[in-house]
C-alpha cells in the first residue's frame, strides 16, 4: 500500500494517453491531454503527504502541528494554472481546425491538404 | 465505430495503431512504476523544506494559510511568472479566435431566446446564485492569507458568476453586464500591479517582491503586508482572462457566422 498513491498517477497518465491515441474527436483528445496532465497532481500532493498531518493552515490550530508540505501544493495549484491555459488554448485552434477543414476527426486531417 | 476514413499508404489502421500503444504502454509503465519505487513510502516523508516554510511562514509573513504565503511571497517571483502565462494565453486565445475575413457578426436581435428552452427553475437559481458567486469570490480573493483561497481561485469563482447570468437569462443580457473595454482594462490592471507591488518592493525595501508594509496580527484580515494586494491584483487579472476566454467562446458559438458560400 505504500505505493499505491504513485501507482495511480502512473495508471491516470496511461489511461489519458490511451485516450489520446483512440482519440476520433480532437475536443476529445484535448480532455485526454488533461487526464495526462492531471496525474502529476496526483504525484505532487502524494511527495507532499506525511502521516498524521493536517492542511498547512494555521489559524486556529497550534503552530507547530505536524502540516503536509506548503511547498507541493502551491506548485499543484501552478499546475492547474498552467492546464487550464493550455486546454483553453488548444480548443481555441481545434474552433479553427473545424471552420477551416470541416472535421473535427484526427484521422481526416491531412498535412498535405490545401 | 461505422466505415474509416480512407488510409493513406504507410498509415496504420486505427487497431494496429491501438496495439502498438498497447505495446509501448506497458513498457512505459514498467519505466515509470520501476523509477516511482525508489521513492519512499509516501506515508513516511517528512518534506524538509514544507517543514522549514510551515515552521516561519506565520511568524516571518503573519500568514496562516502558508500554501498561499508560498505563492505570493517566497515564490512570488514564480507566480508573476504564472500569471503572465495565463495573460499571454488569453491574448492567444482572442488572436485564435478573431472575426475572419470571410466571417461576419451575426445580429444579436436574431439570436435564439434561450427564454423558451430553460425552465424557470434553472432561471431562477441561476440569477439567485449570481450575487452570492460574487460575494463568494471577493471572500476567497481577501482571506487567501487567512484560509485557502486566493487570487487564482477567486477570480475563477468571478468569472462563473456571468456564466450563470448567461445561463439563467440570453446571450444579449450576457452582454450587456460584461463591458468588454472594462474587462481588458482590469486584465491589465491586475497584471500590471503585480509587477508594480514588486517594483515598490525594490524601491522600498531593497529586492524585488519583498514585502514593505506592516504585517500585523496573523489570522487578522488586514495583516501578511503585500500578500493580500497581490492576491487581490491576481485576481482582477484571473476574473479578466477567465471572462475574456468565456466571452471569445461563446461569441465563436452564436454570434460570428460564417458567410455563405464561405468556408473550406
């Protein structure tokens, strides 16, 4: 059980890139990306974990309560940043790829089309 | 899954192409599970820095939410960094996204109402929950020092607030509460301060982002110095980006048209 926090980042990771790979719908492939992305999350906060602590928020607990590290959970919110930019982004270009090509299927996009 | 679309010479067809990720799947996770097992039992880390931070953050900055202590204060430099990520993707996003050549506005007047097609109750919750969405994002932006929350998260909730005057009224109505040269200004605003908190921080106090005004009581709503103010001016920009990407969406969905006759 010790590892099973990483163990479920990794499953997260190839689940999203299963999706990519069978992707027939580029909206679709965008959603999988995040599922990829949000593995790391995952990752981030089970390095941070430590047994018997609680949310680093000291406002009405004693200062030197045992607290999971600060420091990965603010690079987690980073991260979800970062995603959020990304996804927006890349459905912005996918509204362009349907009005310029018609189709939204990987599959029917040509390199050497036009 | 109906008739393929016609394979170029040398393309794998979708179930080869399946197979072979399978393939490469499981080496991958052997890779990642064999280089994940030298990490500790992750109940049994102690994270030395995050001890470090939890142990100074409330005396050094008068912040009790050290999550948010990090962000705008030891990291603060990384965040102006996030920050202009977000900023330099919503201007993408409206360059993607521009009225073409071959495309015109549609005529507000002719939209869809979306009165018919939403039931009242929808309606209603929506327009009753948009004053507490407001609220709710002014009281996670300003107590980020205090509790979790903060600019990034505030100015989300913010933003969701005129999605549900979309969703609870028309496009039109939508419009007319989001005045887009004040959105873009306040985007702006709310970068541009960050950078000049920091500023004010080299001048004052000699480095950039250091903080320079009184820290006050921790756990008190006027305490932690800059740490509030640049919550604050992030989320301004957050609220700014986060409509401008709704607003460019939804314009793409009902409002630009192609011309007829137009198109691929």
């Amino acid at each position: 059980m010790s590892f099973l926090p990483y163990a479920v980042a990794v499953w997260i990771c190839l689940v999203g890139l299963y999706g990519v790979v069978t992707s027939r719908h580029l909206v679709h492939t965008i959603i999988c990306l995040s599922v990829v992305q949000s593995s790391t999350y995952v990752l981030l906060l089970a390095v941070g974990y430590r047994k018997d602590s609680v949310a680093p928020v000291f406002i009405d607990i004693p200062r030197d309560t045992p607290a999971v590290d600060p420091v990965v959970q603010a690079l987690t919110l980073t991260d979800v940043v970062v995603g959020g930019a990304v996804t927006a982004l890349l459905l912005a270009i996918a509204v362009q790829i349907e009005k310029h090509l018609d189709t939204l299927d990987p599959d029917e996009l040509d390199p050497l089309r036009d | 899954m109906e008739t393929a679309p016609a394979r170029r010479p040398g393309e794998l067809s979708f179930e080869a192409r399946r197979r072979l990720f399978l393939v490469g799947a499981v080496g991958l996770a052997a890779l990642l599970l064999s280089g994940l097992s030298g990490l500790p039992d992750y109940r049994d880390v102690t994270p030395l820095y995050g001890q470090v931070i939890n142990g100074v953050a409330v005396e050094e900055r008068s912040t009790t939410a050290v999550v948010t202590a990090v962000n705008f204060d030891y990291r603060g430099f990384d965040t102006l960094g996030e920050e202009f990520i977000l900023f330099a993707a919503a201007l993408v996003l409206v360059l993607l996204l521009r009225r073409l050549g071959e495309e015109r506005r549609g005529r507000l007047d002719r939209l869809p109402r979306h009165r018919h097609t939403t039931s009242a109750a929808v309606r209603l919750t929506c327009v009753a929950l948009v004053g507490p969405t407001v609220l709710l994002a002014i009281y996670i932006t300003m107590h980020g020092h205090l509790t979790p929350g903060g600019g990034f998260q505030g100015g989300v909730i913010a933003a969701t607030a005129l999605l549900l005057v979309y969703l609870g009224s028309d496009y039109a109505t939508m419009r007319r509460l989001r005045p887009m040269a004040l959105v873009e200004t306040a985007k702006a605003a709310g970068a541009g301060s960050f950078v000049l908190i920091g500023v004010a921080g080299l001048i004052v106090a000699g480095s950039f982002l250091e903080n320079f005004l009184p820290l006050g009581t921790p756990g008190e709503l006027v305490s932690a110095g800059t740490i509030p103010l640049l919550s604050l001016a992030v989320g301004i920009e957050v609220a700014g980006a986060f409509v401008l990407l709704l607003s460019e969406f939804l314009d793409q969905l009902l409002v630009i048209r192609r011309k007829r006759g137009g198109g691929a």
